[in-house]
C-alpha cells in the first residue's frame, strides 16, 4: 500500500506558512489523516487490499487492488470508517479538554 501526499499541498503549506496559518493547516491535516486511517483500518479489517491512499487538499482517494470483488457490506464499514474515526477523536479531544480543566 502506497499512502502519498497529493502536489496541490505543497502550494498550500506556503500559502499557509506565509499567512502565519501553519498551526491551523496542522491542526487541519492531522484531523484528515486521522479520518483516513479510519478508512484504512476498516478496510483492512474487511480484507481488503488497498493500492494507494492520497492525502488532498480537499480529502483523500483511496484505490483498491480489485475493486470489482469487494462485498457491498465491506464498502459500507469502509465509508463509515472515516466518520466513525472522527468522532473518536472528537470524543478523545473532549475527554482532555475536560482533564486539562479538572486539573486547575
């Protein structure tokens, strides 16, 4: 499997570094990897093979080996691997909130 970042980010770091938006585009990308995973590890608890994910300004594409032999029910938990993914992780950034103000 080939995970790439697609060429459109490069621009857009520069933009990002110049408008002193760094920390926001950061904060940006690691949400989208972390959705992707999601995708990844629902497909690979599927077994399913993936070729390549690429990582987009906008998303991210994930190609499989073999399209045309993957079950219905496996595209379904592999779509909602992203979402379920993020709301984890919204879950786990709400748990430190409230440890970080517990701690005061």
């Amino acid at each position: 499997m080939k995970i790439k970042l697609h060429l459109l980010c490069i621009p857009l770091v520069f933009v990002m570094i110049f408008s002193g938006q760094l920390a926001y585009y950061a904060i940006i990308l690691f949400s989208l990897l972390w959705h992707e995973a999601g995708h990844l590890v629902a497909a690979v608890m599927c077994g399913v093979k993936v070729k390549s994910c690429v990582i987009t300004p906008y998303g991210g594409e994930i190609q499989f080996e073999n399209p045309a032999v993957v079950q219905a029910s496996s595209l379904l938990w592999i779509a909602l691997g992203g979402p379920i993914a993020t709301i984890i992780g919204i879950g786990l950034a709400f748990l430190c909130l409230i440890y970080s103000l517990l701690s005061l």
